[in-house]
C-alpha cells in the first residue's frame, strides 16, 4: 500500500502543469541510465522504486478489473515478477517493436507517463486470448 501511495504522490508531482517539460518514460528511462553509468546507487535505487511501484499499481489495476468481471487488459503470466530491471527491458524492446511499425498503438512510447507506457508494453507483449 506504502508502494502504490508513494507512487501516486510522484506521478502528481512529475506531472505538475509548471513543470518546463513533461516527465515521459525517455525521462524516466534518461534518468534510470545515467544512475547506471554514474553507479549512483541512491538515484538507482530511487528510480527502481518508482518503476516497481508504478508497475505494481498497474498491475494491481489490471487484477482487480479481472476480479470485477471487466475484463484485463493484459495476461501476464503469474510466475513473472515485474522488477524495474524487467520493466525498463520490456519498454526498450516495446519501442524497438514500436518503430518498426510492428504495434497497435500510433504514439511514441516513451512519450507518453511510465503508468500509461506500462500498461501498453504489458498489453503488447502479454495480450489476454
């Protein structure tokens, strides 16, 4: 519950209307890579946590609309953990998949926030049948 409430009180603050330019997935992805290279473990550690807790409000979404009867947006399967690590892979290979024309979806990616290119990327590679 910690993890989804500091998840939001970052999403509010990341799209603050003052903001001088939105903060999209590159931002994320920018700032995820330069903590790598700079062994910045804090920052690391910092950003991973913001991922996994967008990635858990996500997919704890998506369960309780399957709960609900609404139906999920996507099927992942149930022995896969969603690690920052794992999230920021699947992004990358969703825009490579992205750019070669091979989605569904006609907006860059990675300009879109993390929570709405999250649930694209799960849907594009864990579609429910």
């Amino acid at each position: 519950m910690k993890k989804i409430l500091f998840s939001l009180v970052l999403n509010l603050i990341a799209l603050n209307i003052y903001a001088e330019e939105p903060f999209t997935t590159h931002k994320v992805i920018e700032y995820y890579n330069k903590a790598q290279v700079e062994g910045n473990e804090t920052a690391l550690s910092r950003i991973k946590y913001f991922i996994e807790a967008t990635g858990d409000g996500v997919t704890t979404t998506n369960a309780y609309f399957g709960a609900r009867g609404v139906g999920m947006l996507f099927c992942r399967p149930k022995a896969s953990l969603l690690r920052a690590d794992r999230i920021i892979g699947l992004i990358k290979e969703f825009n490579t998949d992205f750019k070669a024309g091979n989605t569904i979806y006609p907006n860059d990616p990675l300009e879109a926030p993390l929570p709405i290119t999250i649930i694209w990327t799960l849907t594009h590679f864990y579609p429910c049948n």
